[in-house]
C-alpha cells in the first residue's frame, strides 16, 4: 500500500512561486492546471523516479517530456558531464567535442549532411524555416493543426502542446502579418494537401511536420501520408521539414525517417541529442545549411550552443544508445508494448471506451470510442475523463503528463514491477474514471 500523497511542501513552494514568476512555472503545462492539481516541486531523479519536496517517490512516465530515454541520472552521462564541468562550463569557443556530436548524429540520419547545434527546439525549427525561406524565395510556411514547433511566431497558429492544453489556438503579441504567412491543414488529410498545393504551391517555402504527433498526444501518420506530402513537396520544390524533435533516437537509433523511408530537406532534433541538457540541432541538405552564417547569408548565433556539459551529455547518451541499440529498443518496445496492453484490458474488463495511440516507446491514452488519427479526434475524445484518471494517478504517486494532449514515455530504468504497479493503479484509477462518469 502506498503511502498517502503529501503536498504542504510543494504547495507553498507553489505559492511563493507564483508572486515572482508568471503562473508560478517556467512552462505552462507543468502548472497542473488542466488536471486540477499543485505541481510537485521536484528534488531529485534516478533511474525511473522522481522524488518532490514532501519526499514523495514517483514512478515517471514524463521523462522531461522524452530526454530521458536512459532514466535520471544515468550513471555513464552523469560522470561525463562531471568531468565537462571541470573543465568548464561555457566557453562561447569552438570546441572538438562539438564536431564529435554532430559526427555522430549525422552518421544515424542520412538525410544530414551538414547540422548546426541550438539550444533549443524551438531555436531549431525557427532556424528551419527562415533557411527554406532563404532557400526558397517563398514566404509561405505550411503546419498542421495540433502540432507544435515551439512558439516562435509563425508557429503559434492551431498548435498543439501547452497551447492545446490550455484551450488556446493560438497566441495573443502575434502580428496579423506574420500569422498570415502560415499555412494550416489537417494532419492526416491527403485532400487538404492536394487543395492547398494546387491553390498555393508555388508560394510555400516549407511544410514542416511531426512526422509521428506527439504534441497533441501521439497521433501516427496514415499509410501514404508522408509520401505523399513528400511527393508535393519535390514536386513544387519546397522545403520538406521533418520536427524530429521528439522522435529523433526515441522510435529508433536516428530518426523516424530511417523507419518511414522518407529523406526530408531539414531535420529538427532536440530532447535525447542532449541527454537532459538545453541541446538541439537543425541539419539536412549541404546546399541549404551552407546557407547558414559565416558560410552563408542567413543569420543565426546562440552564446551558449554546443555547450561544452550538454555536448558532453549528448556524446555520452547517444554512445550508450549505439553500442546497445538492439538490445535498447527491442527492451523499450516490449516494456511499452506489455503496459499498454495491462492498460487496455484494464479499460475493457470495466467496458470504458479508451485507445492508446503508440509508436515505439512514446503513447497517449485517449478516452474515445473512436480511433484517433487527427487534431479534430483528439479534441472530440472525452479530454474531461484524464482529470479523475490523472488525479487517482497522482494519488498513487505515478507521474503522468498534467495534459490529455502529451505523450507518455518509457525509459531503460523502468523495472517490471514498476511497469506492474503502473497497471495496477492505472485499474484503480478507471474505476474513478467509471465513478465520474456516473456524474456526468
């Protein structure tokens, strides 16, 4: 039996935290807002667990929202940082290890020739598409409805993520000009990109695209989608963007494109390229990244990119990653396989209408009685059922997503029995969810 969920310490840490900073967090959705809840203040991760200022021990399907692919504090990556802080922690300077990292992630996609390291993935994707524009000569950006690519302006337009959450399309402090240089259509849908092509091809500098969701919860594309987005594209020479921010090194060693077959023109990475460090990269096409400054014409610079500790921890994560992959993701793809399935007899042996969506070792749980292969799915699933799931969840100290409209994460240090426990509450937590719904 669990010990009961204590709060006092993260609730006042909470509320001194929201007299100095805007909503008491750094990023929206860790606010609890959605789910009703204070945020545990976090002290501590190893392996699999998190532990908050109450001293609650957690089971985490969060994983800093996907880095985590080794659990917290993987020992290998803790003392390569270690040793990269000694020596010091920015230099502002080129540095070897900085050529190594992009050695190594050009080698796993070979749609990358030439990448340059970012801090962020927002930075990646903004990155992105100012190069298609260069590239192009075209102003227009084409998105899809639910996914996100970080707030830079132009992408803040039906997106997904903690806007999403938040009931929130898009953002206020936006320009009309800028917004209206952005292109939405339906993820999944062939026939918008056939309208949207014919009317405005010649116009669209870049789509951009996760090609596997996971900013409205993972949504997979359908069979010929990315082929045929990526057939447009060559056909109208636009720029193909792939936002590997999330699925780069998670649903494989590289990224999803390895899977898919699809080579786009760019490549976003971000989250596992760092090891649970700022780090991301944008790379793809030698005859467009040469287009970056100094080689180039096309401005972009960042004080604290490649630097030296989270170069280190990305060196160090995606080695560990290689020399085992097989072994890696063959584990992860079982463990994820085997708690989702624990999950879905759960649901059904109550005759509670859910779907788990999954690629590799990422899903979301949708509470739908219908697939869920789009934004306008995810929207009309039953989001008001994850609150009484989240909070029983929570109770039982099993840290979800605060959001219907996130990704789950497994990572190498979950145990089989964390994986056991996980589906036994997660039964408990459906009995709530059949309680509320009495209510409704």
């Amino acid at each position: 039996m669990n010990p009961k969920l204590s709060k006092s310490k993260s609730e006042e840490w909470f509320k001194r935290a929201k007299a100095v900073i805007p909503g008491g967090v750094n990023s929206p959705v860790r606010a609890f807002t959605s789910v009703g809840e204070t945020p545990p203040f976090i002290t501590k991760g190893s392996e699999a667990y998190l532990w908050d200022e109450d001293g609650n021990q957690y089971i985490d399907y969060v994983c800093s929202w996907g880095p985590l692919i080794l659990g917290h504090a993987h020992p290998e990556i803790v003392k390569t940082v270690k040793s990269a802080a000694e020596n010091g922690l920015t230099f502002g300077a080129a540095t070897r290890n900085e050529v190594i990292l992009a050695e190594i992630i050009q080698s796993a996609i070979p749609s990358i020739q030439k990448l340059r390291l970012v801090t962020s993935g927002t930075e990646a994707a903004m990155t992105a598409v100012r190069l298609a524009r260069a590239f192009t000569g075209k102003k227009m950006i084409l998105k899809f409805e639910g996914c996100y690519h970080g707030h830079a302006d132009p992408f803040l337009v039906k997106a997904g993520s903690g806007l999403l959450t938040f009931g929130t399309p898009s953002s206020r402090g936006i320009p009309e000009e800028v917004s209206s240089s952005t292109l939405v259509a339906h993820y999944n849908a062939e026939a918008d990109l056939d309208e949207i092509f014919m009317k405005q091809g010649k116009d669209i500098a870049c789509v951009i695209v996760e090609p596997v969701a996971g900013n409205m919860g993972v949504v997979l594309p359908k069979l010929g989608f990315l082929e045929k987005l990526s057939s447009l594209c060559r056909q109208t020479k636009t720029v193909l963007i792939f936002d590997e921010v999330i699925t780069g090194f998670r649903t494989c060693y590289g990224g999803y494109q390895n899977l898919c077959g699809i080579s786009p023109d760019l490549t976003c990475l971000g989250k596992i390229i760092g090891g649970g460090l700022p780090m991301a990269a944008v790379g793809g096409k030698n005859e467009i990244m040469s287009l970056l400054s100094p080689e180039g014409p096309v401005y972009q610079a960042g004080t604290l990119a490649g630097n030296p500790a989270a170069v280190a921890a990305g060196i160090a994560t995606l080695k560990v990653l290689n020399q085992k992959k097989e072994k890696i993701y063959e584990e992860l793809e079982q463990k994820t396989a085997w708690l989702t399935s624990k999950i879905k007899n759960a649901a059904e042996k109550l005759k509670l209408p859910i779907k788990i969506n999954r690629m590799g070792s990422m899903f979301t749980l949708f509470f739908s009685d219908n697939p869920v292969e789009s934004f306008s799915d995810v929207i009309s699933s039953r989001t008001n059922l994850y609150k009484p799931f989240f909070k029983e969840m929570l109770e039982n100290k099993i840290y979800l997503p605060p959001s219907a409209f996130e990704a789950w994460f497994m990572s190498t240090a979950h145990r089989q029995q964390d994986l056991e426990k996980t589906a036994q509450y997660a039964e408990k937590a459906f009995i709530k969810v059949k309680a509320a719904l009495t209510l409704l």
